[in-house]
C-alpha cells in the first residue's frame, strides 16, 4: 500500500484551530475530523510528528499526543509503530474485521443492490454519546413513557437544528419525530388520506411508498419524470382530469434516476399544486447528502407540504430517526398517527440523535458521507463512464442506461451470474409503466472500495460483449 505523505519541505498540515472552544487537543481533534470529512485530509495521510506539529502550533508536544490519541480513539487515526501515524481509511477496517452488521456481508456477492450509505465512522460519536448518556446521574427518564418535557424538547430542537441543516427555514410548522424516514411517509399517508383518494407517485421511484398507498387503497397514479425529476406538464395534465390528493416525490437526488429538481421546477410544481389544492409529500432522504442543492419544495408551498427526511442516509441508518414538518393544520392528524404506531419514537435513541446533532458529530458525519459518495462516484464514472452513467458526484447511487440489446432483467440476471448484485428498472416502475432497460448501482453499501472496484469491473466487461453471447451462456 503507498501513502500519501502529508509533510514535506515546504508543507505540513496544520490545523485550523480559530474560532473552535474547548481544550486546544480537543480543537485540534476537530479540526482533524473536519479535514478528514472535507476530504482534505484523505485515509493513509501521514500526519506529521507531534513534536514538529506542536513546534508549529506553538503548544505542547503533551498537547498533540493527546489529540491524536483521542482521535485514534475515534476511528480517525491509526498509528503504525515505527512508521507515524496515518488518516484512517474506513473500508480498511471493515475489509479487514468481521462486517459491522449483518447486512453488510462481504461472504457473497459484490452487493449493488441496496442503497445504504457508505461505512461510515459513526461508531466514535455513539460510542462518546452513550459514555455521556451512561455517566448520566437518572436514566430513568429513558424508560418511561415520554411527555411534552426534557429529552422531547431537546428532540424537538436538534431536529429544528437538522432541519435548518436541510434548508428548511420557513417559518412555522410543526416537526414531527419518527423511527426514520418510511415511518414518517407512512403516518403521512395514513394520516392524510382516505381509501379511494388519488396519490401521484413518480413514474420510476420508491416502491415502498406504493406498497403502503395499496394497502390503504389509495388509487396511484404516475407522473412522467425526465432527468431533472417530476415534469410539470405531466403533473398538469392530471390534475386537470381529475381531483388529486397528493403528490408523492424525491426532488433531491432522486432513487433510481439520480435527478434533481432545479430551483425553477420545484416552484413550478409548488404552484401547480396550489392552484389544484394538492398536499406534496416531500421525501427528502437523500438531500443533506447534496451540497448545492436548491431549497425544498416545503419552502416554496410551505401550507401544503408535508417534508420528511432522516438520518439515515447521511448519519446511521440503525439510529431509526426521522423527521417530518408539516403545517399546523396537517401536523395533529400526523402526530396521531404516530402514537397510534408506536405511541413514542424511543427515548434513548432520540437522546443519541441529539447528541450526535447538537456536538457536531452528525454534520462531520454527513461530510465524510459526501466525500466518500464522491470518492466511489469517481470510481464508478472511472470503471463505467465509457457506458450511458447517469450519477450526482455526492450521490449515494448511479443509473445505468444499458447499451441496446439489453434489457432490464437480461442485464440483472448476467450480472448475477458473474457475482454482481443489482437493482433494475423493473423494482422502481409503477405499475402501468414500461421499465426502460436501466439498472441502479448503489455504491454505499460495499464496506470496502476494493470490492466495489471488483463489482463495477465486472459490469464493465459484462457491458463490453454483446448481450446474445450472454444469453447462450445462461
Ligand atoms: C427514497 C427513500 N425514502 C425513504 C427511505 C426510508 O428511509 P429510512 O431509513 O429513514 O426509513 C428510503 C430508504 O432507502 C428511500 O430510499
């Protein structure tokens, strides 16, 4: 393995510790975290030597050590004996050691198939959070049924806070919490409409959501997306045949296509949905992940959307924390229909996300989710760019347009043969609508870059031969 070497003759990195509180270690452990998350500092840095950091940052060589014991500690650095001490690469780590969890097996089949985010170094922050929490003088406000006060009003601010972080800034609303953001899309729907009422979904999207809107017996419709998401046209013409309810859509790095709404169409479509009284449902899971993206829709028909993101794209998916905003008028009926589910998201698990959310810890997250999203993205365009790609630089997964001949499961069941797991087109469409022949590659869920590397190769040489010579081979 070659690292990168981060002291030379003319340059050391010195962190940038104005403007930081606390102990100078610990302003220096942030800065660290931060430079590691931006993707300044990328794994297998070499940091320099204490002595010559604390020379330069004229504090104590004690003072350094410190630091970078505790950013060990939490999975930023590792030191080598004799050799220094480098940037921690988090793909190392799972490659090397059993996978984190159960979901991640690295045993089988290069898995494409699930958008997870990227391993992540989330473990550190919760470990802190829990010694925190556990140092606490009463837990026994953990264990009971949660009222209006304590860890529900700080809930209730860190996720202001995330909320902010997601460019939600319109005034008024309510924020709901839920176990993630499927629960909140789902007490929406329940909450909001009646069997019988019209749902507009987008043409190739998340299923799940439509699963939930058949057994409520909700009539579902498509609206025709191009590649910058939902067209307006088409949202129109519906709306002018017929009474709709809601608009169900993912404006922000949308799952399969990887679209995003520019700022013109996410107005366009706020206005159509007023002039014909329609509720949006928001889904914006993935949109902290991108970092230029235009306000959400909420902003734009703030009376009229209902906006529903989580953690668990861009922080830990096992937190189980979510967040809905919705006006004042829609937020009772949500509210219900989250205690009817589970009376109370879990008091322990909302004191972590607070936490996570009010050190910093979750946005230095979300960084590193951003950065290693580019990374593999870059991987991916690296392997497959030669082929019709579509992807967003910080998005979780690319789209696949498959070269002709292919078609949607031909392409699936190849790359299954060779050990690749994908999803394609046909796990996204509504019903009634043709599933072009595309694949979704996610690119989070692999622990280790080596192994995507492997998958996405394979696809490439899959893609190279001509499609026939695959269907006498099956
Ligand atoms: C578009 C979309 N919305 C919502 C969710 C659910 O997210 P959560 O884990 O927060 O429930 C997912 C999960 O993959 C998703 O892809």
């Amino acid at each position: 393995m070659r690292f990168k070497v981060y002291i030379d003759l003319m340059s050391i990195w010195l962190p940038k510790l104005d403007g930081r509180r606390g102990a100078k270690y610990q302003r220096i452990v942030e800065a660290l975290a931060e430079d590691i998350a931006s993707g300044r500092l990328p794994p297998g840095t070499r940091l320099p030597p204490y002595r010559e950091l604390a020379y330069r940052l004229a504090v104590s060589a004690q003072t350094v050590s410190r630091a970078y014991t505790q950013a060990t500690r939490r999975g930023l650095l590792r030191g080598e004996t004799g050799r220094g001490t480098f940037v921690a690469d988090p793909s190392e780590g799972a490659a090397s050691t059993p996978p984190p969890s159960l979901t991640r097996d690295t045993s089988g089949p290069v898995d494409l198939s699930r958008n997870l985010p990227s391993p992540s170094r989330a473990d550190g922050p919760l470990r802190e959070a829990l010694r925190e929490i556990g140092a606490a003088s009463d837990l026994r406000m953990f264990l009971d049924y949660q009222s209006g006060n304590g860890t529900r009003r700080d809930h209730d601010a860190a996720a202001r806070s995330w909320l902010q972080e997601c460019g939600l800034t319109a005034a008024g609303g309510e924020v709901i919490g839920t176990c993630g953001a499927q629960h909140g899309l789902f007490c929406a729907l329940t909450a909001l409409l009646s069997p019988g009422d019209v749902m507009l979904t987008e043409a190739l999207g998340y299923a799940p959501v439509r699963v939930v809107a058949e057994r409520l017996a909700l009539r579902i419709l498509p609206v025709e997306i191009d590649t910058e998401g939902v067209c307006p046209e088409s949202l129109e013409r519906i709306c002018r045949e017929r009474p709709v309810r809601l608009l169900y859509l993912t404006p922000t790095l949308q799952s399969p296509t990887t679209a995003t709404l520019s700022e013109g169409r996410r107005r366009r479509l706020a206005e159509i949905a007023r002039r014909h009284d329609m509720l949006i449902l928001e889904d914006d899971v993935f949109g902290p992940l991108k970092e230029d993206r235009p306000p959400p829709i909420a902003q734009f028909a703030p009376e009229r959307t209902i906006y529903v993101t989580s953690l668990s794209k861009s922080v830990a998916p096992g937190l189980r924390i979510g967040f809905v905003h919705a006006p004042s008028a829609l937020a009772t009926a949500v509210r219900r229909a989250v205690v009817l589910s589970v009376w109370m998201t879990p008091p322990l698990m909302d004191e972590i996300a607070v936490r996570l959310i009010r050190s910093g810890a979750a946005l230095r997250l979300l960084q590193e989710q951003r950065a290693t999203a580019h990374r593999r993205q870059v991987l991916a365009r690296r392997i497959l760019g030669r082929f019709d790609l579509h992807a967003d630089p910080q998005g979780l997964h690319a789209w696949l347009r498959l070269p002709d001949g292919w078609t949607a499961g031909s392409f699936r069941t190849a790359a299954e043969e060779r050990g690749v797991l994908v999803s394609d087109a046909r796990d996204f469409a509504a019903t009634g609508v043709d599933a072009p022949a595309a694949a979704r590659l996610s690119l989070g869920h692999e622990p280790a870059d080596h192994r995507l590397k492997t998958g996405l190769a394979r696809l490439a040489d899959l893609l190279s031969r001509p499609p026939q010579s695959d269907v006498l081979f099956l």
